[in-house]
C-alpha cells in the first residue's frame, strides 16, 4: 500500500500522536501498546489493518558482573517475552483514526 501524504502535524512522541488522533486530528502510526487503551475504548480504531511497519530490532546492554549479568539477564528475557507475546497480537503496529 503507498500513501501519498500530507501532514500538518508531526511529533516524535507516541503520547503526542495517540492524543491528536484521538482529538480528531488525523491519523496516526503508533504500536499497540501504545493506544492499546483507546483502542480497547473504542476512543480510536485500527486503520488499514493488512498493513505494518517493518520489524524494528531492539538490543540490549547491561554491565558485565556476576549480580548484574544475572539480573539483566532477567530483565531481557522477560522484556523479549512480552515483545513477543505482544508482535503476536494481530498486528502490533498499524495506523490508527
């Protein structure tokens, strides 16, 4: 799908761009996560639903130590979990109006 597009409002902040969709401004691209209430609301619905954005990959780093490796060793395994689990919702990326 191509959309030609021209935006009157431009933010780098997903609560920015959940919040003028939700004011009626237009349309925005954001994750599930982060509308997950509106659209559970019905605040906001999902546009275009065949279509995503490319998988991101995501990285972590943490200090090497014995304490701390085990510790953020955790962390990511559960972070990389709920990603997981989350990509496997239908769809977790998409436009939303």
């Amino acid at each position: 799908m191509s959309l030609d597009i021209c935006p009157h409002l431009s933010t780098n902040e997903n609560e920015g761009a959940v919040a003028a969709a939700v004011a009626g401004l237009g349309i925005a691209t954001t994750t599930g996560r982060a509308c997950r209430r509106e659209l559970s609301e019905g605040t906001l619905v999902r546009l275009f639903s065949d279509w995503a954005t490319a998988d991101i990959p995501v990285y972590a780093y943490f200090p090497m130590g014995q304490a701390t490796r085990a510790a953020g060793r955790a962390f990511v395994e559960f972070f990389a979990a709920d990603l997981t689990i989350e990509g496997k919702a239908a769809s977790d990326t998409g436009a939303m109006g």
